[in-house]
C-alpha cells in the first residue's frame, strides 16, 4: 500500500501462535477447576409439544449426580436468545427436536449422561411446520400467538418506479432459488465453566464477545455487572454465533449455584448441531429487467428467510447492493418454523442472497449476448443503495485485477463447450460487506523499561485479532514489535470490546488502540521534550526512539524516556467515531474453475481468485487466510452442507460431522488472494474488514462456473450431485 508504514502491512505471525500449535493455550474445554462437577443436557425429541410432567427422582438417586434443573426450578430467561419473544433457559412448550428440557450436574461425564436417560418427561405432542412457505398458511401451526411472521410484515426496500423499470427493459429474466440450512461447524467444541464466590460469578465461556456475555448474564441472573467475570482468553473458530451469552452459560451458572460447585458444561458434537443455531434457509424469487446493452433498469426481489423457532438474528437476505439500478424493490418475509433457530453465520445475510442476485444477473448477460464480465463493469454500484457515496470504492478496480490475474479472457467460454463427459467451466460473482465504524475501548501501557502492553477485551476466533491489535499499537506508537504484549478477553482486566462478529475488530477496537497510543505517545513527548530541548509538538517516534522531527539525529530511545516516569504511562481511549452521510463497504469479485462429471455430477472447484477491496491491510499474512478460509468455506455452502429434516418426525439429520458433509482437504482448491491497493480515508490506517466479505460471492461464483460449464443452472445449495443430474436430465433441481 502507499503509505509510510513499518510495522502494519507486513506479513507478521501472530503473537500466540506458539503457544497454540504447542497446546500450551487454553481453551474453555481445558479450564479445570477444584472440586469441578460436569453437566450434560436433555433435549426434547418432538419438534413442538407441551411437557405435562418431569419426573427426576430416578435421576436424582443415581450415585453421582449432584444437581438437575428444569423449567420448573430454573425460570431465568435467556435474553439474546430471541429479539421478540420471551425466550428461557428451558420452554414450555418446547418449539423444536433438540430444544433444552433439563441439565444435569454430576462427579463425571458419564454419570450426567447417564442421568439424562433416567428422566421421565411426559411431552403432549403438538402440530408442527417445518417449511417456512407452509408455515405461512392459513390453517399453519402457529408457534406464537402474533403469527408466524417475525413482526407481522415483510421487511421491504423501494427506489424508484418498479414498473416503469420493467416497462423499460428491452429483455427481463426471472428465476427462483432455494438455500439449506447452514451450520457454524467450528473446530472448537463448546463449553462453559461456571463457579461462584459468595454473590461474584466467574464463567469460562466459548464466547467471541466477553463484553457482551458479561453483560447478557448479568441481565438474565437478575446480577449487577460488577458481580460477573467473563473469560474466554482462547478460542478455536467463532463464524458469528458467539458473540453473546449462551444458554449454557446460564446453565452452568445456575448448576453451580445449586451444587455449591464449579460445574464445566460440555456439549458434544450431537448437540453443537442440534443445540445451537446456524444460517437461516431462504426462498428468494428474482426479476431483473435490461436494455439491449445490459444496462440495468429494474430489478426486484421477494425472499422467505426460515428462523426456525426464535428470532436470534435479522434474517435479511442481502440482494442488489452490489449494483446500481435506478428502480429497485426488495421484500423479505422471516418466518418461524420448529426448526433449530436460525442466526449469524459469517455474512449471515450474504452468500445465499448473492448466490440468487450473481446467477439472474448472469443469465441475463446469457440471454442478451454479453460476457459476463462486461455485464458487471456495465452495472456496479457507484453510489450505495444510487444514493449514498463510499467512502473509497474499489469494486472495478478488484473485478478488473481479479479477471487478469484469473486469465478470465483466455479461459470463459460460450456455456457447455467441452465434449466429453467431463466439462470445465468458468464462472464469477460479486460480494461485499459493511465497514461500519463504531464504539471502540482500548488501554495502552508503556512501563518504565519502555515495554508496552495493549490491553483489550477482544476475543482471537482466529482471525489473529491480537495480532492485529498489537500492530496498530506498535505502529501508532512507533515502537519494534517485538516490545508489544497483548492482554485480551477478561472482563476483569481489559476493557469493553463491542465483540468479534460482524468483522467489526479491526476497524472499531482498532480506532480505539490508535487513539490510545497516540495518547500515550504524547505523554512521552512531553517527557522527551526536555532531553531533546523541543517543543513536544516537534517530536515523532519510530522503532522505538523520540527525535526531533526535522532533526531525526537528535534523539533518544523510547526506554530511557518511559523510564523518567514514576510508574508506567497509561494511553485510554473510548472511540465512537461516526460516518454521516457516507456509506463503508469492502467489497470483491471472485472467479472459480470448475469441471464437472456429467456422469456422477459430481462438481470440483479446480481454481480460485479472491480479488478483494479491503482499504490497508494490517497483516497480509492472517489476511490472505481469512479470505481462503471463507472462500472453503462457501464452497462447502455451495456443494455439501445441508442439515436436512425429517417429515415425519420433525427431527434434523446428518448432526455432527461424523454424518455432516463439510469441506476437506481433499476438496479444497488453492485460493489465490488479492487485495486492491485502495486506502480507505476512514478507520486506523485506512483499514476496512476482511473476515466476512470472504464468503460472500462464493455460491454465487461457483453457481457461475457451473453453468458456464454444462448450460444448466442449478437453482438450489448445495449444489449436490443428485441436484446437478437432475438438471442435466432436464429436470427442477
């Protein structure tokens, strides 16, 4: 990038990874505590049904089993776990197969999990929906008594005169597209340890915000903050369903206050899947409208989002953001079903609203004639939502490098051009993220001996979050790398973190790391102005000196000026900066190579480039992997992972990854990354976000290459063989 920097912007290993590849890092499931007891939970097997009764006694008299908890002696409400209705630890009626009937705390995970099949619950089976466009019926179960539509009404967007557009275009496509349910399937197993000192709580929790779940048990506990302690000092894999208490933070609490003993609740891969939330399926209808050119005048979008029982999340469906488009309507239904609850998955709204948008506009540029390619240079956004100008745009300038880098030219072709039964194709998409800014706190120590210590209450889901933080410290201080300690993920020793979703670290924690040392800097400057015989205002600092400006031979080293002060230098700042009328977005283009066996249909993505506008990069090294991790990740979207239902019973199927198809090695192409040189004017060094553009145009893209490569389209993720023949033979897939 352009700027005068030393330290952000070079590849840098992340400050814990020793201890990580070593297992000298501690994670939640490590955490033992004296006289810790261990609890398992019970889950209902029917998708929606009354509990009559609960009987524990035969679990309670089982040697070992130290407490239980229902509905009955356990009424804390569970706060984060629905934005719209009263949500508890434990319901009745329960709305899902694998809702929490009761937990029990024993000596050892066996004995817990053995006393879960010695309750005797008396269920009274109710009507259940799975499918959301059922659930919108008029004789549909109803699982709460305003309806099954989160607040009543569709969520919707207008500019301009749809049927104007419409009665404009020289050619219109239409199409409808299905997304499955998508679980977060982190590496780290979840878990929560709890243990009270009189009326203070301590939780070991597998949280990406230990702000947030401080502050969400203290509410549910009915507990001043001041009273709770969180701590997630390690975590393996967050994907975006973290950042908040869980219910079996609250469980473990409540457990532990029972038994008067640490209890370490552990879920296992079963109830990871069953338990915990994941992207929410959608149903999204398009129309898009083009003059014979391929400019675009209209385009218009109705999407269905399944919630599943509670309402964790927004489930909007991200749609047209990425084009410009004079009249534009978008409409999205979010419906409860009794399914497990839907929430944030990275870009929760993304890859499946980018998946329907990337394959219409692609088959509009089918129909009239025009390379894919040339259709998006044609139409890419200029203004967001053709109203609110970027703070920087590098959108044509990633589609263009992307393209040249991919060799788009020389590989896309006309659609099925291959003989054989093997048949490669190429295909591209555009994606995208917010770059919001927002509240930010960080401390920055300089001790006497010219050592600093950056204190912040991020949690490293391994983005290299630390990492990152204590760049932007060294940076803006202008001390050597190696002088930066990070502190991080305790609310008792470091200060509010707004948490690690939304891709929100970098740009909001990392204004405030900046500010605040750039505070302490100037503290040091004050001290150093004497020994330089300046004015503070003529000092700068790099690689741990103090010189004069527009001297740089009259200096004097960073150590021996900290060492002036009686006790260390402190550099605090709350940042809170805000955009006004001004929109921040990273956005990409992505490219992907597939080939496809017509006889299988079975789809391999061969290659991939990931061209990405993500303003300065702080660490290209965790950077580069951020982006590969999304872009595997969307592939496995694309072309294994569906949680599945049964009819029946109402029951989910494939849970855990013994029986979940998941991307592996074996499937995973090299990802080639680029980041455009395009400094955003806003955030610490004009850094946007990396961690969840990355998935964004996946589908969309390998959607693409698949067409591209057989002259069908399939219309439904995952794109599975049975799927990809079905469209080859001609039929709805």
């Amino acid at each position: 990038m352009s700027q005068d920097l030393e330290i952000v912007g070079q590849p840098t290993p992340r400050i814990d990874a020793v201890e990580r590849v070593t297992g000298r890092a501690k994670y939640t499931w490590d955490v033992q505590l004296p006289g810790m007891l261990y609890a398992r939970v019970l889950r209902s097997p029917h998708p929606h049904a009354r509990i009559v009764s609960i009987d524990t006694s035969r679990a309670e008299a089982l040697p070992g089993v130290r407490g239980i908890i229902t509905h009955e002696n356990a009424q804390a409400r569970w706060s984060s776990g629905d934005s719209q209705h009263e949500r508890m630890i434990f319901n009745n009626p329960v709305r899902y197969a694998g809702e929490p009937v009761a937990a029990v705390a024993a000596a050892d995970r066996h004995t817990a999990e053995d006393a879960l099949d010695l309750i005797d619950v008396e269920y009274e089976p109710l009507p259940f929906v799975l499918e959301a466009r059922d659930a919108l019926a008029d004789d549909a179960p109803q699982l709460w008594d305003d309806g099954n539509v989160a607040g009543g009404r569709p969520l919707t967007y207008q500019r301009g005169d749809l049927d104007a557009g419409f009665a404009d275009a020289d050619h219109i496509v239409s199409a409808s597209y299905k997304s499955a349910y998508h679980n977060n399937a982190q590496m780290e197993p979840r878990a929560s340890v709890a243990t009270w000192e009189g009326r203070n709580l301590t939780v070991w929790t597998t949280t990406q915000g230990v702000s947030n779940a401080r502050r969400d048990i203290a509410k549910d506990l009915n507990l001043p903050q001041s009273n709770v302690r969180a701590i997630c000092l390690y975590a393996g894999g967050g994907f975006g369903n973290k950042n908040q208490a869980h219910d079996f933070d609250l469980m473990a609490a409540l457990l532990a206050k029972q038994t008067g003993r640490p209890v370490k609740l552990e879920y296992t891969r079963h109830d990871d899947f069953i338990g915990v939330h994941g992207r929410w399926s959608t149903e999204v209808d398009y129309r898009l409208g083009a003059k014979a050119d391929g400019t675009l005048t209209a385009v218009e979008m109705k999407a269905i989002s399944n919630m599943g029982a509670y309402m964790k999340s927004t489930g909007t469906v991200a749609s047209f953001e990425r084009y410009a488009c004079p009249n534009a309507r978008s409409e999205i239904t979010r419906v409860f079903t009794n399914r497990i609850s839907s929430a944030n998955l990275r870009a929760p709204a993304y890859p499946q609203g980018y998946f329907a948008m990337e394959q219409t506009i692609d088959q509009l540029a089918h129909e009239l004639g025009i390379n894919p390619l040339d259709m998006r240079l044609k139409n890419i956004t200029q203004l967001y939502q053709d109203k609110t100008p970027y703070t920087s745009n590098g959108l044509e300038q990633a589609i263009r490098e992307g393209a040249a880098l991919f060799g788009w030219a020389d590989r896309w072709r006309p659609p099925n051009a291959d003989d054989g039964p093997v048949k490669r194709g190429v295909g591209m998409a555009l994606g995208g993220y917010p770059a919001p800014l927002g509240l930010g706190s960080a401390i920055v120590r300089v001790n006497t001996d010219g050592s600093v210590q950056v204190l912040v209450g991020v949690v490293d889901i391994g983005t290299g979050a630390k990492t990152t933080m204590g760049m932007i410290a060294a940076e803006a201080l202008g001390v050597p790398w190696d002088a930066i300690d990070v502190v991080n993920g305790d609310t008792t020793t470091t200060p509010f973190s707004i948490g690690e979703s939304s891709s929100r670290t970098t740009v909001m924690t990392g204004w405030a790391v900046k500010t605040a040392a750039e505070d302490a800097q100037q503290q040091l400057f004050q001290l150093a102005a004497p020994l330089l015989d300046a004015a503070p205002e003529e000092l700068a600092a790099r690689a741990g000196a103090i010189y004069v400006a527009d001297d740089p031979t009259r200096s004097v080293p960073l150590a021996r000026v900290a060492g002036k002060a009686p006790e260390a230098i402190i550099g605090n700042a709350t940042t809170n900066p805000e955009l006004k009328d001004l929109a921040r977005e990273s956005l990409a283009a992505h490219f992907a190579e597939v080939t496809v066996d017509t006889r299988t249909g079975l789809v391999r993505v061969q290659r991939y480039v990931a061209a990405h506008d993500s303003g300065q990069i702080i660490n290209p090294l965790t950077a580069e992997s951020q982006i590969q991790g999304g872009v595997h990740m969307g592939i496995s979207q694309a072309l294994f992972e569906e949680l599945g239902w049964e009819r029946r019973t109402g029951r989910p199927v494939r849970l855990g990854f013994h029986f979940a198809q998941v991307l592996t090695h074996l499937e995973s192409p090299t990802v080639q990354v680029h980041f455009v040189d395009n400094v955003d004017p806003y955030g610490p060094f004009g850094a946007k976000v990396v961690g969840e553009p990355g998935i964004t145009a996946v589908p969309g893209a390998v959607a693409n290459a698949l067409f591209n490569a057989t002259g069908v389209r399939v219309y439904e993720l995952p794109m599975s063989p049975d799927r990809v023949l079905a469209a080859l033979g001609g039929q709805d897939a």
